[in-house]
C-alpha cells in the first residue's frame, strides 16, 4: 500500500470558496485503487502550520501514478497552483 501526504502552505489573500471547491472536488474524485482519501483545511490548533492537506491510500504504486495522472485531479491541482506559496509532497509504502 501507498500512503500520499500532500501539505501546501497558502498565500495570504487565497480564496476560501475555492480552495473549498477544490477540496470537494477531490473528495468525489472516485479512482480505482484509491483505498483511503482525506484532504482537509489546517484546524488552526498551532501556530506555523501548513494549510491545506491530502492524506491519501492506494493499493499499490500504479494505483497511485494512475491517480497522480488522472485529467480531473490534475485540472484540481491546476485550479489550486496559484494560491500555492510553498508545497511539500511525499509517497511511502506502509507495511502490510
């Protein structure tokens, strides 16, 4: 299994409404292999904290490239780059 973490840090004058589009939008992404996907707005519980997450499950790595290749959650990402200020990603097997 494939665990994907996404964190973004927005800009300041970002759009709220979009970023809730967006995450919506990638909640109903519905892609085969896909086991688990969270995303969700910082809770504001620190000081420092990045703003938006993706925690996301995938069967295996072709169930992850297909979904890092899919044309809806690209044009999300798309929709998403410009309130991007800084962004981090990384992918890593969880044991069985």
């Amino acid at each position: 299994m494939i665990r994907n973490v996404v964190m973004a840090k927005l800009v300041a004058d970002h759009d709220v409404d979009e970023v809730a589009s967006i995450q919506d939008g990638l909640r109903n992404l519905d892609l085969p292999g896909t086991l688990r996907y969270t995303v969700g707005s910082d809770a504001g519980l620190r000081e420092g904290n990045w703003d938006f997450v993706i925690v996301a499950d995938f069967a295996d790595v072709d169930a992850y490239r297909a979904y890092d290749a899919d044309a809806a959650h690209n044009e999300l990402r798309a929709r998403l780059a410009p309130m991007v200020e800084q962004i981090a990603r990384a992918q890593f097997e969880l044991p069985a």
